[in-house]
C-alpha cells in the first residue's frame, strides 16, 4: 500500500509540473527580452524542467515554446540550453554548454516502411534511437537532425541543415543534406572543400 501511495505522488508531482510548463511557463517571454518578464519566464521554465527531465544540470536554459514531449528521458548536460520553438524527443541526451538556435526539430523516431503491403501509416514506428549531442555544440537556427544520430564534441552546425548522418568532433557541418566543410581549428590551406 506504501508503493503505491508514493507512486501515487510521484506521478501527481509530475502532472503538476508537465501543466505548469506546457500551460504557463512555456508561453513566457524569452528569456532575454522584455524583462523583468523574460528573467520570470526562464526561471519558471527551468525549475519545471528540473523536475521533468531525468537529469538537468546547473544554468539550463529551456527558451519559449520548446516542445520535448514529457521530457521523462530527456538529459541535458550543465549551461546548456533548449532553442525558440524547438522541437526534440523526450529521450535526447545533449552535453555540457550546448547552444541552440531557434526552431530546431530533432527527430525521435520514424514510420517503418519495410512491408510493401501494409500502408506506411499502418506499420507502426521504429524503435526509438535517442539523439546524443556531445559537450560544447552549436546547433543554428533549424536545424533538423534524425533520429539516432550523434553530434561529436565541438561540433558546429550551420542554420537550416539536415543531418543525416553521424557529426565528427569538431566538424563544421552545412547544408541539406549536412557536410563537413572544415573543422574547428584547421588552417585555411587543410580545410575539407
């Protein structure tokens, strides 16, 4: 009977906090405009999503309008933020000191579409493959990653690319679909053209 009481309150405490940020605290002002209100609304996001995630680390950032589902997976390393209006899974696991830009869609899962005979809606998902974003990245302004890939340490890349595929270490990445072009730290005459 104990079980279930505190099973009872833990879930009580969550629906709590999912209202409170998906009805209040996501519709605030971002968070470097129009203040004091801009301050309230990364406050009241942050200490929603602390008790959302899994794990959310110190000077997080959840900016206005960012959807990630109920966030019960969700791991977010120290100084890092969620952009303007993204959009990611509930199991995406990012780094330490991570930014992102606005509109940012990180895909969770896909239709399958293996069986010719069965329409694709009618198939189901894949298995989710979490997204994991390394320490220091800079994802632009929409961005669109799939599902499954990781984004290496110091990674940046650029607005409005699509990555399809895994992001090396330190690579600068751009385009639809993403290419490195060069890495953080190579002279002019060793870059990838």
């Amino acid at each position: 009977m104990r079980a279930r009481s505190k099973l009872f309150y833990y879930l009580a405490k969550r629906r709590f906090w999912y209202c409170f940020y998906y009805g209040l605290a996501r519709h605030l002002p971002i968070s470097y405009r129009f203040q004091p209100l801009g301050k309230l609304g990364k406050m009241c996001r942050a200490m929603a999503c602390r008790r959302l995630f899994r794990s959310c680390g110190q000077g997080v950032n959840v900016e206005r309008g960012a959807y990630f589902d109920s966030g019960w997976e969700l791991e977010i390393g120290h100084n890092s933020g969620l952009g303007i209006n993204c959009d990611v899974p509930f199991d995406l696991k990012i780094g330490d000191d991570v930014m992102m830009g606005p509109d940012v869609f990180i895909v969770g899962n896909n239709h399958r579409f293996d069986d010719l005979n069965i329409p694709m809606r009618l198939q189901g998902n894949q298995e989710s493959r979490p997204v994991r974003v390394g320490d220091d990245v800079w994802i632009g302004a929409k961005v669109i990653i799939l599902p499954g890939l990781t984004i290496g340490k110091g990674a940046i890349i650029g607005a409005g690319a699509v990555v399809t595929k895994d992001v090396p270490p330190y690579a600068i990445c751009v385009g639809n679909p993403a290419r490195v072009i060069r890495f953080r730290g190579d002279t002019p005459h060793n870059q990838v053209v």
